[in-house]
C-alpha cells in the first residue's frame, strides 16, 4: 500500500541571491539525505515502510524565506504514518535553523 505525504520545510530566512544558492543547496541535500537513507526513513515510520520514492522543489517566499517541498511516497503493507515531530527534530538538527517550520499533510489520492 502507498502512503502519500506533502511535507514543506519553510526556513524562515530570507537570503541574498549569492546566499540563496548555497543555502537551497544545502536544503536540498539534507532532503535527500533524510529521505534517502533506510535507517531515517526506518525510524521516521517506526520501521513499516518498505521503500520511499522522493520529489522535491526549493523555493523563496515572503512569508516563509527558503522552502522546500517534497512529495514523499511510502510503500508498506499498510498504510504508514510519517513521525513529523521527529522529522521536525532531525531537520533542525542538521540544517542549524531554529526558527525551521516543518508542515505536513497526508495526500489522498483519488480512487482509479
């Protein structure tokens, strides 16, 4: 069964452009990080998920700063549930933001 979650990192920051380009690839690369390791991903569905399929986009705002987007695709024998506090956790762990906001939403897809 999939599991479907839209999950937007908002930074908070707002940046120059030099200063943007380094730190949306940085935002990029922990995404990835997180989302493609098996241990992470393990412990962020308490070990139900089977794989993890990811698409991400970064983006600025006014209200948000940096953002990154992602559409997280979990496949498990039953439905899972994505931990967004420990997420949350990690996320401002590696990215050293403390004002970091992680939102996210389950994503229902319609019946075939």
């Amino acid at each position: 069964m999939k599991s479907t979650y839209y999950v937007a990192v908002h930074t908070m920051e707002m940046y120059d452009e030099a200063r943007y380009k380094i730190e949306a690839e940085e935002l990029e690369r922990v995404l990835r990080d997180v989302f493609c390791d098996v241990e992470t991903v393990a412990a962020l569905t308490k070990g139900a998920a089977t794989s993890c399929h990811t698409e991400s986009e970064i983006a600025t705002t006014p209200e948000s700063g940096l953002i990154g987007r992602c559409v997280v695709e979990l496949d498990a024998e039953a439905r899972v549930q994505l931990d967004k506090s420990k997420l949350t956790t990690l996320l401002k762990k590696k990215l050293n933001l403390p004002n970091l906001k992680v939102e996210k939403k389950s994503v229902i897809e319609p019946p075939a």
